[in-house]
C-alpha cells in the first residue's frame, strides 16, 4: 500500500554499525519504521511544514546479546535543544515519584548529608520528592528551557549532556553522590557504556546507580512499537543490561517492575568491587527472557508482522468511521502518538485534532502528520464522536478525567495492539 508520508530529507544524522551494549554483534534489521520526523520538534505554524527534517528509523536486534536498538543517530543538539516534554504535567508521574523517593530513601537511610543527582532530570519533579525527605539534590538537564523551569523551582540544576567525563567533573565540584539517577535517559544515549562509567565514578563507594527503562518484554508482549522514535535508542532486556553494567563496572543488584511509560524496569547497580557479582534474582529474569525466546530474531519478526497488521486494523477503522461521516480527534500529542500517526499515515483528513494538557504543546502541531493541538478543555467543547487515545499509557487517567465527554456519547479508540472502541 502506499502511504502519505514524506520524503526523507538529508540531516544531521549518522549511522552506527556497532552494538551499544556488547560492542561487537551482529545488528539485524527486524521492523521499518521510517521515514519519521523528530518526534519532539513540534511545528509552531503551517509556515514550518515544509521544513521539516525526517530521518529513517529501522528497529535492529543484537543477535549476540539481545539488544535492541536503532542505528540512525540524530545530533543530541537537535533533538534536544527545545524538548517539550514536562514530566510535572501528569498526576500518574506525580504519584509515580512519591513513592520512588520514599523506597530510595528507605534502602539507603539517605540523610541531609547524603547527595543524590538525577540526570535528565527534566523538571525536577522527583527530585522535589527528595528534598521532602531533606536529602540534598542536584539537577543535571542538558534542555536549557526545561532546567530554568528546574531552578525557579528551587531545584539547583546543571544544563549540559551527562557522559563518561561529566561524572568526574560533577564529583569535583559537588562532591561525591549516594545516589545517582537517570529516569528514561539510558535508553536515549548514544553511549550507554560510557554513561553508566560517567555515573559510576560519580558514586560513593557503597552508592547506587538506579535507571528507569521501558522494558523490552512488554514492548514485544503489548506491541509498543509506537515507543520507538530518535531519542530513544535502546529497548532493554535484563540481560543486555546486565552486559552494559558489567563493562562500566557495575552489578545488578535489584530490578524492580515499575508501571510507567507502558512498563518499565528500575535497575539498582552498585560498584563491581563491593558486588562482584549480579544479584540471583536479576540472573534468574535473564535467564526467562532466553527461555521465552526474547533476544531472538524469529520473535522480532513476529512482532513486525503483528505491528503491520495493526496499522492496517487503525487505518480501515478511521478510513470507515470517515466514510460514515464521524469526527475523529485526538487525545496527547506524545512523542509515541507521533510515531504512530507518522507509520500509519494518519493525516488530518483521518484525524482532524488533538488535544493535550501541556501548555507547552498546545498551539503547535503534530510532526510529520500536522494535527493542530488545542486545549484538553475544547473535547467537550466540540465533542467528537471519536477519541483516538495516542498517550495509552495514561489511559486510564484520560478516560478518568473525560468521563463527561463518554457520557455524552462520546467513544474512545485504544489503537494499540490493535485497536479498541469503548
Ligand atoms: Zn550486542
């Protein structure tokens, strides 16, 4: 079939041969998902359609550790130079934090003495929870807009890229931390080796390094490949994990199931010279992820066939709901609801609008696809027949939130893995 998308134009991009994790490995290409434009540059007016850059985005499978990971690799100044997303605009985040600082804070007996930075630390919405505890904080968020927002928020915060050498440099100027924490930012480095060193020699001896990542079973399992775009580099199993932290000098000392972002793993590693070796519990994970077949091509494939089949699924549902004469909208404007609408070609004649709770995306549009966003308020206010819920992963909050707009006979559509109307 063929499909409305744009033509690739050239950009600041290259393209990386060797795995992220092992360093060696043979890379195989198991999903095309491209061309895609960067998922976070949202248009401001219909003026910047046409300059829009887009870049190829193919999924790759390490068949020696199981890694999966993307081999295009867009220029972090690019991508990052005006990131939208704002983790203090979701309640379920909100709720999310308060408890992580709690269970950190009670396995290491933080005090007022103890240090804990975060990188990529966004807003500085958890490390607010930590100064709760009265643990000193520091910030390290390369988004320059975003960290402002940090520190008029009294979080005192770095703005600059964390890598091998920053962790030496931090530890010079702030001292050594108990904790350092890097939510939903291992998967979006070029280097994950080099990060993990960088955090490592930023550690006190008997500190924590302790990363949020979505995790690769769940992608596979709920089909989350809308969960793909540049930023994000690698899907993690335990066991490629396990591999990256072995060559920065760590050991996996605990994993815990987190239900954010579609399903995430929070990893504890701590300094190879006082765990020598990963916890019994993490190699067991590793070990189910070989039995049930998750670092293995023909499961991959699998998935690229069922991801295929959902796309033709959303497109026959919006294409006869247009035909029958329904409005069909949005709901979030998420990097991963762009990715989606940019595989599927969903254009506006399928999906007019969106609308989303940060006022830091309303106004501007969807990349690639172009759907203006509005206000969360304007679903009520026109109330389409048909919702589009592209931030699943706040489903349940959404349709929460919008009960009125489902007593009024409005209905939702959950697309993934295949779609749902309820
Ligand atoms: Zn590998």
């Amino acid at each position: 079939m063929s499909l409305p998308l744009p033509a690739t134009a050239a950009g600041p991009h290259h393209v990386r041969r060797d795995c992220r994790a092992c360093g060696g490995g043979r890379l195989t290409q198991f999903v095309d998902l491209g061309p895609q434009p960067l998922a976070n540059s949202l248009p401001r007016s219909p003026a910047e359609f046409a300059t829009e850059l887009f870049f190829p985005m193919g999924v790759y499978l390490c068949e020696d550790c199981g890694l999966v990971q993307l081999v295009d690799v867009i220029d972090p100044e690019l991508l990052f130079r005006d990131y939208v997303y704002v983790t203090g605009t979701s309640d379920t985040i909100a709720a999310h934090n308060v408890g992580y600082a709690r269970t950190v804070v009670q396995l290491l007996a933080l005090t007022g003495k103890d240090l804990v930075v975060e990188v990529a630390s966004n807003d500085g919405s958890l490390l607010s929870r930590f100064q709760t505890h009265g643990v000193r904080t520091l910030g390290v968020e390369p988004a320059r807009n975003i960290a402002a927002i940090a520190r008029a928020a009294g979080i005192e915060t770095i703005s600059e890229f964390f890598n091998e050498a920053a962790g030496p440099a931090i530890r010079a100027s702030h001292g050594p931390a108990k904790v350092v924490i890097g939510n939903n930012v291992l998967a979006h480095v070029d280097e994950p080796v080099g990060f993990l060193r960088g955090a490592a020699a930023l550690l006190e001896e008997d500190g924590l390094v302790i990363t949020e990542v979505p995790y690769l079973r769940e992608f596979v399992d709920r089909l989350e490949y809308d969960t793909v775009y540049h930023e994000h580099l690698c899907y993690f199993s335990v066991s490629a994990l396990m591999r990256l932290a072995e060559r920065a000098g760590l050991s996996i000392i605990r994993v815990d199931h987190v239900p954010v972002h579609g399903g995430s793993i929070r990893m504890y590693a701590a300094k190879r010279a006082r765990h020598p070796q990963h916890a019994p519990a993490v190699q067991a994970l590793a070990a189910a992820e070989l039995a049930d077949g998750l670092t293995t091509l023909s499961r991959f494939q699998r998935f690229a066939t069922d991801v295929s089949r959902q796309r033709e699924a959303l497109r026959a549902l919006l294409t006869r709901l247009k035909a029958e004469g329904r409005t069909v909208a949005g709901y979030g404007a998420p990097a991963k609801g762009n990715t989606q609408l940019n595989y599927c070609g969903i254009t506006t004649d399928l999906m007019a609008w969106t609308v989303d709770k940060s006022p830091h995306k309303v106004g501007r549009y969807i990349p690639g696809t172009h759907q203006p966003i509005l206000p969360a308020a304007e679903l009520l206010a026109r109330q389409p027949d048909y919702t589009v819920i592209l931030a699943w992963n706040f489903a349940e909050e959404i349709m929460r939130q919008q009960a009125e707009y489902h007593a009024r006979g409005g209905k939702f559509i959950l697309p993934l893995p295949a779609p749902v109307i309820c």
